[in-house]
C-alpha cells in the first residue's frame, strides 16, 4: 500500500532518519513509514529493549516474542510501532544477537512499515483480531505453528522468521549469509544482558 503521511509527524526522537511515526494510520493507531526508498533485503531497523521473561510482564504491548519464553521489551523507539499485515513489506530475522526487520521486497518511500507479528510468536501468550486490510487477511494473529502451512513455509524460505522459532520447529537456520544483509547504520543503544541473569 502506498500513502502519502498526511498525518502529522510525531516528535518521537529516534536515532533511524529513514523512518517516519506517524500518528493516525486508518484507525490503527501509530505506523511507521518509509522516510526512503529499500532495496529487498534491506535491514530497515533493529529492535532494541531489554530480554525480560514472560512471567515479568504484565503488559504485552509493544513486547517482542524473541525466545520460547522471552520477550524484548519496548525501547520507546519507533520500533515499537511497527504495524502487523497479513501481507508484509518486512521480515524479521536474527541476526546473531540483534533481532532485525529487513525488506522482503522493493519498498517505496511513504510505504508503511509491517511485518507479520505471527512470525515472532509460540507458546500462545498472545492473539488479538487482524484488521489489517490485505485481501489474504487471516482474521486472527497468534503462534507461527497456527499459520497456514504454505504461509509457514513461505516465511521459512523467506528467512522471515527468528533463528528461535526455527529451531523449535526443528528446521535449520538459514544459510543466508551476514554479507547478504545491508547493515544498519545505528546500533544497539541499550545493552542486551545475559539471557541467563
Ligand atoms: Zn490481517
């Protein structure tokens, strides 16, 4: 989809130029927005928060499902507002530690930022109703192993998917190599602690 940021601009103070907030998206709420053309297979931005367990959350929101028990927390950065679609512009994959939404195909500048929230999730902590719009919408976003099997397999080809999840499911991360990635400009603001203190 293609749209003009008719919305205002919100001040939220980010370290991605690339990027824009804006306000009001069709009733969802904030979406973020291509401040610039990317190339498929572009890194669009990284998602920073600190590795907290399920059990320390109380809220969800803006949480991140980055291990079968484990979430990054909001950063208050613009990766926070990044809408889910049934039909993305975006993937997430690791990359070694960093957790990175990157283009799935050519994304022009305007276009919303979105990937499929489906694809970070197990577990069943979280699903909420998709209003997304895309005629392929799916009505529900829950667990990657409630995906469709073709929908599944197309974000495994994809590498659209945490190196987690995959190994969950038993499938071998990806061959795609670090030097296919055009990587980020800015990096990780906040320390990622030890996943086991
Ligand atoms: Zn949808």
């Amino acid at each position: 989809m293609t749209r003009s940021p008719s919305t205002r601009n919100v001040a939220l103070k980010t370290q991605e130029p690339s990027l824009i907030l804006l306000e009001e998206v069709g009733g969802k709420g904030r979406g973020v927005f291509a401040g610039r053309e990317f190339a498929a297979q572009e890194e669009v931005l990284e998602f920073l928060g600190n590795i907290v367990d399920v059990g320390a959350l109380a809220d969800l929101t803006h949480a991140l499902q980055i291990g079968s028990r484990e979430f990054l927390t909001a950063s208050g950065d613009i990766d926070d507002y990044v809408n889910h679609s049934c039909s993305p512009n975006c993937g997430i994959r690791s990359v070694g530690e960093r957790v990175i939404l990157f283009a799935l195909k050519h994304i022009a500048k305007n276009d919303e930022i979105t990937f499929d929230y489906s694809t970070t999730q197990t577990g069943g902590y979280w699903s909420m109703q998709c209003q997304c719009g895309a005629p392929q919408c799916r009505g529900t976003i829950g667990d990657f192993r409630d995906l469709p099997a073709s929908v599944q397999q197309h974000y495994i080809n994809e590498h659209a998917i945490l190196d987690y999840l995959l190994e969950e499911l038993g499938v071998a991360p990806s061959k795609v190599s670090k030097a296919e990635y055009k990587s980020g400009r800015r990096s990780r603001k906040k320390p990622i602690p030890a996943r086991n203190c």
